[in-house]
C-alpha cells in the first residue's frame, strides 16, 4: 500500500487530479458491473435496495473510515453524510423525474406486471418508513450533545437489523419465483471489490493530502462539503443513467436505499472511533430529511409517483439546504 502512496505523490501537482480520476474510474467499474448484473436477471428492487446501496455508498463508507483513523473532525463527517442523503432525496430523483417524469401504473397491464409493480411500491415505501426513523433516531441520540461511541454502536446494530431483513426479503422473494443468482455472481463481487480498493486508496490518500494543507489557507469545514460533491458523483451517474433507461423503479429505490448508508452506517462508524458533536446544522438537516422521507412516502403511497410539480419542490428544497448550509 505504501508504494502506491508514494507512486501517487511522484505525480507532485497531479497527485490530486490521479486522484479523483481513479475514485470516478472506480466507481464507473461498479457501475457498468451493476448493469450487468442486472441483464443477467437481478431483479430491480433487489438490485436498488441490496448491491446499489452499497455500490454508490461506498466512498462515504470509505470516507467515515479514513476520516476516523486519520483524526478528521466529525463535522467533516456529518457534512459529508447530509449532503449526500439529501442530495439523493432531492437533487437526484426530483432531477431524473423532470426530464423523464415517472408513470404510475406499468403500460403493459398483464396480473404479473401489475404486482410486480405493487410489490415494488411496497419495498419503496418501506426503505422511506426506514430512512424516515433512521433519521429520528440519530435526531434523538443527538440531543443531548454528541452522538458517543455507545451510540454509535447502537446505530451499526441498528443498520445490521435492517440489513438482515433485506436478505429474508430476498431470499423469500427467490423461493416464491424460483429464482437463482447468475452462475458469474462471485466474478462481479470480485471486479466489485477491485472498484471498493480503488475507492478506498483515493479517498485516504485525498484525505491525507487535505489535512497536510495549511490551516491558514483552507476554510473549515471545506473537506465535508468537498468530499460530498464528489461521492455524490457515482449516485447521479446511477440515477441519470436508469432514468434514461426508463428504469425509475431503481432510481428511487437506490436513492432511498443510499441513504440508509450514511444514516446510520456511516455515522455509527465514525462515532465508534470518535465522537460526534451535535449542532444546530445537524438537527435542521436531520428534520429536512425526515420531512423529505415524510413527502416522498405520501407521494408514493397515495398516488404511485412523484409529480413533476413536487419534483421541482424537491430541487428548490435543495437549493434551500445549500444556502443555509454553506451561509
């Protein structure tokens, strides 16, 4: 690992720039190996609510880790997991549904089809009902100043549970349909895991370089918002992607599932190690975010879809988190 460390800061000014580039070209190779899981008949929830999450969350999990081993500040952290939960909730599906709207009811109407879509809707609603308390409960431990390493084994339990009812979920859904993985499972894990190195050596050797700058020369807070620009990178090419694809069915159910990722994940990893300090910030992003999880779950279970008008209220909501963040 070392030598790739030094091989990266031979580069002198280009270090950064190799830096980025090989972070997107990791995160591109999870992509396209996605799509192909998901021409080998990996079903679309399964593929937005199991491998997307953590595919596209990735550097954020990277990120709360190298953050926490190389004594970053838990702002940093909290700043990077708001920005890339409520850009997901907003940004990248209000976006997607504006250029390409999203239908409520499938255009071929056979009894199969049709539940499938309703099955859908019900996964959908409850990754918002998730998301919804996941946020409360962060809301909550945080109230009393800092979110502590007790609490933040709370969290990763937390995120455990939910995990282990995603895998009875798909291993039912198997059963009923008679379904099996494709025979190349193992041989995308493993180009998976080559993009998860490739995310994990830029995103240390980032972090590092950051923390060498002067202190004088660098604004606070800089990092969070810097780092989440950019892991917020492979969750739009994700979203733009399938909504091209006419798939919005993965788009939202990715989003949503994204989110679960760095609320509880990323926050009870970085709280193990550290802790987090409360702040007003925190507790004014955590309630958009509930309010959000609340908008999206009465859209989708009253009418089936986001209209484009409440798509355009989800762009101006983020448009309001910018400004009150970076003011």
């Amino acid at each position: 690992m070392e030598v790739v460390y030094e091989t990266i800061a031979s580069l002198g000014a280009y270090a950064p720039v190799t830096c980025i580039l090989l972070f997107l070209l990791a995160s591109l190779l999870v992509v396209w190996r996605l799509e192909a899981l998901s021409g080998q008949g990996v079903e679309g929830t399964v593929l937005g609510t199991v491998f997307m999450p953590f595919c596209s969350g990735m550097g954020n999990i990277v990120f709360a880790l190298v953050l926490a081993r190389n004594a970053g500040t838990g702002e940093d952290m909290l700043i990077n997991c708001l920005f890339n939960n409520i850009t997901n909730l907003t940004l990248l599906i209000g976006a997607p549904v504006l250029i390409w709207g999203m239908a409520s009811i499938p255009r071929k109407k056979s009894k199969a089809v049709v539940l499938e879509h309703k099955m859908g809707r019900l996964s959908l609603a409850l990754n918002l009902v998730a998301a919804l308390f996941f946020s409360l409960f962060v809301w909550l431990l945080a109230a009393d100043g800092k979110i502590g390493r007790m609490d933040g084994f709370v969290l990763l339990l937390l995120f455990v549970f939910w995990q282990c009812f995603h895998v009875y979920d798909v291993k039912k859904t198997n059963l009923l349909k008679k379904k099996r993985y494709p025979l190349t499972l193992p041989v995308e894990v493993l180009l998976l895991l080559i993009g998860a190195a490739g995310v994990f050596i830029s995103t240390d050797w980032l972090v590092q370089w950051f923390q060498s700058l002067e202190s004088d020369t660098v604004p606070p807070q800089v990092l969070g918002w810097a780092s989440g620009v950019l892991m917020v990178l492979p969750n739009a090419i994700l979203a733009f992607y399938y909504a091209s694809k006419a798939r919005m069915d993965v788009v939202y159910t990715s989003q949503s599932g994204d989110a679960h990722i760095c609320i509880p994940l990323c926050i009870g990893i970085f709280a193990v190690f550290r802790d987090v300090p409360s702040s007003a910030f925190l507790q004014q992003s955590l309630l958009i975010l509930m309010g959000l999880s609340a908008a999206h779950l009465l859209f989708v279970g009253v009418l089936g879809k986001l209209p484009r008008i409440a798509a355009v209220l989800l762009l101006a909501a983020f448009g309001y988190f910018l400004w009150s963040g970076l003011a």
